[in-house]
C-alpha cells in the first residue's frame, strides 16, 4: 500500500501546480504569508493605517488659493487659459445666437431636413415631431443652450479624436503610448472629468465644455485608429503601385476605406458629450441639464421631467441621424446641403418677418403639476399602500437592510490587507501579474489618499447594483439569444435606454424609491442593464453552429445545449458584459450621491457645491483609482503564455 501512495503524494503538487489558476493562488499565498504577519506586526487595526495616508487637503488648498488668487494676473492664465476661455464663450456663445436668430421653425426645419437627407422621410417627421415637443413643454431655450454646448464640445471633442486617431492608426509607437492613456480616460466616471477644470477655468460654460471634450475624444480617437488600421491592404498596395505620395494615400484611400468606423465614432462621441453635457450643469453649464439639477435639488420630479423629455429626445434624435449617416442609408438626390440651408434661411426670415422666433407662450403644456399630482398619489398610495408586497419605499427599505448594509459591513469590517489580497487574487486570475499588480496600487492609493471607509461604501453599492444587473442582464440576453421574437421586442427598448444620458435615470427613481443609497442603486442597475443584455445575446449567438448542431445530433436538450455548448464557448463575451456593468454601475452610483448615494459621490457633489475643491478632488481620485481597480479585476486578457504570467 506504501508503494502506491508515495508516488501519487510526490506527484500531487506537480500536478496542482500544472493548473494555471491553483497555482497562481499558491503564489499569492507563499507571498501573503510572509508579508501579512508584518502588516499585523506594525499596522494591525483592520481599518486602514493612520501612519499610510498622505493629508493633501492643506497642499490642495493651497494650490486651489493660487489658482483663485492668479486666475485674473499670472500670465498662464491671461496668456493661456484665458485665451481658450474665452475662445469657448465665444464660441458657445456664436452658436446660440445662431440658434435663436433661426428660430424655433428654422432650427425645426433644418433638423428635419439633415434628417431627410440621410434616413428618408421617417427619420425627418420624427425629427420635427422632437422638437416640436421640446417646445411644447416649454423648454426651448433651454434645450438651445444645450444644442449650442453640444455643437462646441462634439466639434472640438471630434477635432482632437480624429488627430489622436491619426496620430495612432499611423504610427505603431504611438498606438502603445496612447492604449494605456485612452483605455484609463475610458473607465473614469463622468464625475471625475468636472474637478481638474473646475481647478483651472472656475464654474461656467468653458470648464463645461472642455470636461466634455476630455469625456467625449477618446472613443473617437480609438475607432479613427481601428479604421485606418483595418484598411484593405490590397487597396493601399493598388494605390501605392500607382505612385501615390503618403499623403495621397491617407487621404484618397485609408480614410474614404474608415469611413464606417469614423461616423461611427461621430454618433459614440455625440451621446458621450450629451451625456457630460447635462451632468456638466453640476459645474454652471446651464441648459437642460441645470434645469433637471435643479429640479432634483428640489425633488420637484415633474420639472425634472419637464426638462428631461428634451435630453432624451435629443439623444435619440442625435444617435439615429449620426447612425443613419454611418450605414449610409436612403439619401435623396433632390435634396442636397446647399437646398437645406436655403429652406432654413428662407423659414427662418419669413419668422422674423412676422415676429415669432421665440416659441408661442400659448402653445405650452405644463406638465409639471399633473406629474407632481402622479408622484404624490404614488408616495400615498404605491410607496408603502400595496398589499402583501409591500411598496417601493419598502423594497427600497428592505434593500437597504438585507443587501447593501451587510455588504458594506462586511467590507469595512474586513482587515485591510485582506481586501487588497481578494484584489490581487481576482485580478490576477483573470488577466497577469501586472494586471494584479495594477488592482492592487489603485486599491492602496485610496487607502493613502485617506478616503477608505467611503471607497468601500461606494464599493458596497457597486457590488450590489453589479449583482442585480448581471443576474437581470445575463437571464434577459439569453431570452433574446434563444428567441428572435423577444430579440426583435427589446431592440427598441434598449436602444432608447442606451441613448439616454446618465443624469435622466435619477428622475424616475426619485420619483419611484425617494433618496437615499436604494434609488442610486436602482438608477444604476437601469442604466448598465441595456450593455449587459446586448453583449450576452450578441456573444451567444455567436457560438459556432457547427457546436450546437453536433449537441443537437446527441440528443443534447435545449437546456444542455445553452448549459454545456452556448455559455462555455461565450465566456469572454460574459466577461466583457461583466466588465461592461460594472464600468456602467460605478458612473452612475458615483452620480447618485446627487439623491442621497452618499460615500464618495457626495463627498465629489458636496466639493463642487461648496468650492471645497481638496474633499472633491481627494475624492475625485479615488473614484478614478476605484474604476480603475474594477476594470481590472473584471477585464478578460488573452490566456496565452507569458513571461511572469
């Protein structure tokens, strides 16, 4: 019996170690047991260390002084800053007076008839129909304001893309160096873009603007790069062979061949930028968004959504004319650019004539006060009036106390090098060391930037909103994966949900659950949900047929097919849509600290509102140092053999 069991004991090890996840926890545990018993020996309270973190409120205040105290005479700032300042009024200010120098008929007519040009007559009444309404709720001007920003920011954003895009799709050197750059401006929540600009350029319509164009460049940029490295190479062969100089051949082939992927670029970087744009009313942009701000300030939900009606029509206006010009849809010969223009000047002077550029006053719905009335019948009668099921504000309740405060007792009780030792351990799982390597730095810089109880709160809420959304995302994209039907009747749902910006989903949640860490959550979960469900049902619709087709020769059921075949060979496209909800959770449990989310988003909404620019800026980076670590732990890498790996 002895000689049986050595060897099976000797090849034991061996043989765990030849399985590349035991191993690599081995690793870490080899490691965390020579470094915990010295984390214990000098730092051994289970908070985070006092001795660890860097007090930077005073440097921070400090520099924020300067800044406040030279704004008007350094010369960075009157030969600098100021010049681009200035620039962006100008320009803000160009476009508005355009704007309302055309009139609510001529902006109307020259939006349908763009419409007309690239989707056909559809696409143009609905259009019209938009903005017609945006003005039947009174909410014109406004949603001039915004369009002016939009048409500022989405140029500029667009202008700054396609050079970076250039700059990358041509040079390989570059393309390394910009990866890592575009890749952490990507996972940043929308709240993190306000705090540098509002350090530099003050609240108004500049920082606005140009937080938007640091938001909305980089999607831009990356498909300008796709585009021009995804040209044919036969094509360019066929150009060279025939002399043409380099520039020639970017410009007469490399570009006309990414034409797909820079109008796609074009409709990604207007949602962003509308998006930034209305959270950006934070920061004085005015406009739509300071309307719904303020209306939320209030928890007056049907101002709110009075002016958010517009943002999403808007949205879905933008999206589908942008999308339309990418699939290069029906595009009538008898109208062309010069006629549009035309049609509008000749609209807008014959309203001028007769004095009605501004909407008419009689021709406005009121909506606020009939939805007020909906909402107090819902807070009477829905919130907790709901037999045996209880109302929203139980659910929201009943949330609270069974999921989100076990899960952030559960964090905050945790020694802290246990939580950077569960990030190590996960990160390094699914991708490299260096990946690990990365989790842990991002965890360990909010540790030292002195904000770890309210990162971990924050962390709680994400958890919980990722939870619910994959549960719903993964069970809905496999309903939409296995029926064509169910496919055809969320496509219209989800593509509303996916060109609504972030800020409108707070309106229905307040509405529904109040304030508090609930309704962030909630607003959250809604806004992830759509991403999810796409990814999942486009990633198992991709399995190989050939797969599924030798299950279904076996007698393999439905269920074992989805099970054993479907779900197995779409595992990357499950992690990318995990790692796609939680990127989408944490920019909107940041937002939520505007309705009561606490932790980290209020510390960043509280800074901005009361000019503590060091809590919003402390708490500002470590939202980008949390995003980090979470896309990490949550980002599939390529599984192939590595050095260190």
């Amino acid at each position: 019996m002895a000689t049986l069991t050595v060897p099976t004991s000797r090849t034991a090890i061996p043989g765990i170690l030849r399985n590349r996840a035991a191993a690599k926890l081995l690793a870490l545990a080899a490691f965390a047991a020579i470094l915990v018993p010295l984390a214990n020996s000098h730092w051994g309270s289970n908070t985070w260390p006092h001795t660890l973190t860097i007090d930077l409120s005073h440097p921070l205040a400090t520099a924020s002084n300067w800044v406040i105290d030279n704004r008007d005479t350094h010369p960075l700032f009157l030969y600098g800053f100021g010049y681009v300042s200035n620039a962006v009024v100008l320009a803000v200010r160009a476009v508005y007076l355009t704007l309302l120098a055309a009139g609510w008929t001529g902006v109307t007519a020259f939006g349908a008839l763009v419409a007309w040009r690239v989707a056909g007559v559809r696409l143009a009444a609905g259009t019209a129909l938009a903005f017609l309404t945006c003005g039947a709720l009174g909410m014109w001007v406004p949603t001039m304001q915004t369009l002016a920003l939009m048409v500022v920011a989405v140029l500029t954003s667009v202008a700054v893309g396609a050079l970076l895009g250039l700059a990358a799709g041509l040079s390989d050197r570059l393309d390394r160096a910009l990866r890592p750059v575009l890749d952490t401006m990507q996972v940043l929540p929308a709240f993190a873009y306000l705090l540098p600009v509002v350090l530099v350029f003050g609240i108004g319509v500049p920082a606005a603007v140009l937080a938007t164009v640091v938001y909305a460049a980089p999607p831009m940029a990356r498909l300008t790069a796709l585009g021009l490295r995804g040209a044919d190479p036969e094509v360019l062969e066929a150009v060279e062979s025939l002399g043409a100089t380099a520039r020639q051949r970017l410009l007469t082939a490399r570009i006309p061949l990414a034409r797909k992927e820079l109008l796609l670029g074009l409709n990604q970087t207007i949602m962003m930028a509308l998006s930034m744009a209305v959270i950006a009313s934070v920061i004085g942009a005015g406009g739509l968004g300071d309307r719904v701000y303020q209306a939320l300030a209030s928890v007056d939900v049907g101002a709110a959504l009075a002016a958010g009606i517009p943002i999403v029509l808007l949205a879905v206006v933008l999206d589908r004319v942008t999308a339309a010009a990418g699939e290069g849809g029906a595009r009538p010969r008898t109208i062309g650019w010069p006629y549009a223009l035309a049609v509008t000047v000749a609209v807008a002077l014959a309203t001028r004539l007769f004095g009605k550029l501004d909407w008419p006053s009689g021709w406005t719905l009121h909506i606020a006060e009939p939805v007020n009335r909906a909402v107090d019948w819902m807070t009477a009668h829905l919130y907790s009036g709901v037999p045996v099921v209880g109302g929203t504000a139980d659910w929201a309740g009943h949330f609270t106390t069974w999921i989100l405060d076990p899960v952030r007792g559960g964090l905050q009780w945790l020694p802290w090098w246990s939580v950077l030792l569960l990030v190590a351990g996960l990160a390094w799982l699914i991708g490299t060391w260096r990946t690990a390597l990365t989790a842990v730095l991002a965890m360990a810089a909010i540790g030292v930037l002195g904000v770890w109880e309210p990162s971990l709160d924050t962390l709680s809420q994400v958890l919980a909103a990722v939870a619910v959304t994959l549960v719903l995302g993964f069970a809905t994209g496999v309903a939409a994966a296995r029926s064509d039907r169910v496919e055809r009747a969320l496509r219209p749902v989800l593509d509303v949900f996916q060109t609504m910006p972030q800020f409108v989903y707070l309106i229905p949640v307040v509405a529904l659950f109040g304030v508090g860490r609930a309704p962030a959550v909630a607003a959250a979960v809604v806004y992830a949900l759509p991403a999810v469900v796409r990814i999942t049902a486009q990633g198992l619709r991709q399995v190989d047929p050939a797969a599924l087709e030798s299950a279904r020769s076996l007698g393999a059921t439905g269920r074992q097919q989805l099970w054993q075949i479907q779900l197995p060979l779409a595992r990357r496209s499950l992690l990318l849509a995990a790692n796609q909800g939680v990127v989408l959770v944490l920019a909107v449990v940041i937002i939520g600290g505007l309705v009561g989310g606490g932790a980290l988003g209020y510390d960043v909404a509280f800074g901005l509102a009361q000019g503590d620019l060091a809590t919003g800026l402390v708490a500002g980076a470590a939202i980008v140092c949390l995003g980090l670590m979470l896309d990490r732990v949550t980002q599939p890498t390529e599984r192939r053999a590595r050095k260190g790996a």
